[in-house]
C-alpha cells in the first residue's frame, strides 16, 4: 500500500490551500462568531463551487449527476486543509452526510436539502443530542438549520433539522456553537438503512474530523519551528537548543505516525476491506494524542507571547481541543484500545 498522493490529490491539496489561504485567512477565522449568515452563505457557496460538499457523493447519485463520486482519501486531503486554515463552516459533517441524504431518493425533502447543499444555497450545522434531550450545535448561527442523525435502530436512521440557534464563540473561537435545552424540532426523516450504512457514516465523520485536527496541528508545529528559526536569544536561534527542537521533532513525528494511520484506513475504507474499521480506530486515538501535544508545545515554544490574543497559536489550540473533546465523546482513548485488542484477537482468532 502507498501512502503518497495521487497527482489528482496533490492538485485538489493545493487548490484547497490557495483557496482557503486567500478567502478565508486567519482574520476570518477569528471573528466567526460575528460573520453575518449572508456572509458565511456567501463563503458556503464559494465552497459548493468548488465541489467539496459533494466530494463523497456519487456521480449521478440517484439521478442528481451532481456528485463528484471521489473517495474518502480525497475528502481526507480537503479535511485537513480545512483544519489546517481554521475553516469556520461544518464542512465535514455536511460533506459525510450528504450522500445519505441523496440515498433517499430524488423526491423528497431529503432531496431537497442535498440539492440546496451542493448547489450552495444551504447549508447545516451539525447537531449532536445528549442524553437528556438537549443538542450542541457546531457551525451554529442566525439563519442556519441545525442537523442531526443519529440510529434509532439496527436499521433505522433519524434525522431532524431543528430551528436557527445564534452561535457564540465557545471554547473554539473560530467555530460558532450552541446549546438548545429544548430544540425546536421543524423537520423529521426516517430512513431505513443496513447496519453498514450506520457504520459507515461514523467512520467517515471520525476520519475526517481527525484529519481537520491534524491539519489544525500541523499548522500550530508550522508556527512554532518557524519562531524557533527566527527567535534569538544570546546571539543565536533557540530552535538550536535540544529541548526546543527535540520536541519539536518528536511532534513532527507523532503528528507523521497519526497522519500514515490515517491515510490507510482512509484508503482501507475506499477499498472496502473487511479490516476498514479496525484500522479507523487507531487514526483518532493517535491524532488526538499526537494533536494535543503538539498544539500545547507550540504554545510553550512562543514562550509567554504564546498565551496572548495577539498570537495565533491559540486558535489552534483551541481548535484542536474542541475537536478532541469531540472525538472522545465517541469513544474514548480506553474504549478505542479495548475495541483495537479485541478487533486484533478476532483477526488472529
């Protein structure tokens, strides 16, 4: 198995990159929470023209011909541009759920809502329900349905759209969140589906949202070696003394090993191995770890600076925190490597 990009994949990283470097810069990023919906809808559509939100829906998919019908390995790249740029929409969430949308059919309110999404007219907020009834909102905001999915059964699939929350800057000030005690449920699809659809949806979401983190790391381990380079002290950089760049190499590799991870079970899920879940559970338990600690020594690397507004290193952070905090909501780092012991004791068995 090769771990390089394709040329496609280069081409599609680097159109990414240069996009999201020129529309959506830090300074976007950090004022998301006060962006108008007409503002954020303007910048959802520049990304519908582009053709992410559709990456992972077919080609012609239920008659639609809107889909791109690319694979997980290439939302993997846009994944992690977007994480790496601090992109203030649910791009993710939107582009895994998608293509269920579209399975629905070409009637339909399901259908309505997938053509609004690629066509750039809309787009959801994603919604996660707690147990006492309650949602959080990610990508929250003035105008904005906020959608949740969730199983209901061994082969059923909820989905409800629930009524525009304004969003505040939470933990992560570059992503809109909100709370709803009690939701104001405007839409409700059941949709009957197989186990593997179920599964499939969250592996999709779990890859990707790993990916976005590590793309949030890489740029914070970006920052920090470029500060090491720069920053002097008695007459030379301090990148030069061992405890700065020993860590900064130890991330480098941590952030590498989650990234491999990644890149094979994104291309194990796109192949349709019988391991593709099994090798989904090591990315985020070695994306977080990896991703946590890095964000933290780049902090440490700016010194006191680090720990101020002014410095980007906190976003960051921030960003990476919220989408761990995400991840372990799923399954946390114990219960990832109860599920890899036992996935690795039935392959053997």
């Amino acid at each position: 198995m090769t771990f390089l990009l394709t040329e496609d994949q280069r081409m599609l990283q680097d159109a990414a990159h240069r996009y999201l470097s020129e529309r959506h810069p830090l300074s976007w990023a950090r004022q998301a929470a006060e962006r108008t919906h007409a503002e954020r809808l303007a910048q959802w559509r520049e990304l519908a023209e582009q053709g992410w939100p559709a990456l992972l829906a077919s080609a012609g998919q239920d008659g639609l011909g809107m889909g791109l019908g690319l694979g997980l390995s290439d939302a993997w790249v846009v994944a992690e541009a977007a994480g790496r740029h601090l992109l203030s929409l649910p791009l993710a969430a939107n582009m895994v759920v998608l293509p269920t949308l579209l399975d629905a059919g070409i009637n339909g309110l399901a259908a309505q809502w997938a053509r609004e999404v690629m066509q750039g007219d809309r787009y959801f907020a994603d919604a996660s329900v707690r147990p006492d009834g309650s949602i959080f909102i990610e990508g929250a905001g003035e105008g904005v349905s906020a959608l949740s999915v969730r199983c209901t059964g061994p082969n059923a699939l909820l989905l409800e759209r629930y009524a525009p929350v304004g969003g505040l800057a939470g933990l992560d000030p570059t992503m809109p969140v909100a709370v709803a005690a009690r939701p104001d449920v405007l839409d409700r699809i059941e949709l009957p589906i197989g186990a593997e659809t179920a599964r499939r949806l969250r592996t999709r979401l779990t890859l990707l949202r790993s990916a976005e983190l590590l793309g949030a790391a890489t740029a914070a381990l970006d920052m920090a070696a470029d500060y090491a380079r720069e920053r002097r002290q008695f007459d030379r950089a301090i990148g030069a003394n061992q405890a700065i760049k020993h860590r900064l190499a130890d991330d480098w590799m941590a952030l590498d090993d989650a990234r491999l991870a990644g890149m094979a079970a994104v291309a194990s899920h796109d192949a349709g191995s019988e391991n593709a879940d099994l090798d989904a559970l090591y990315v985020p338990l070695l994306a977080v770890e990896g991703g946590r600690r890095t964000v933290q020594n780049a902090i440490q690397t700016h010194g006191a600076m680090g720990i101020t507004w002014e410095c980007d290193a906190h976003l960051y952070l921030k960003r990476v925190l919220r989408l761990a905090a995400a991840l372990h909501a799923e399954a946390s780092c114990t219960e990832l490597l109860e599920r890899i012991w036992e996935g690795g004791a039935a392959v053997a068995a």
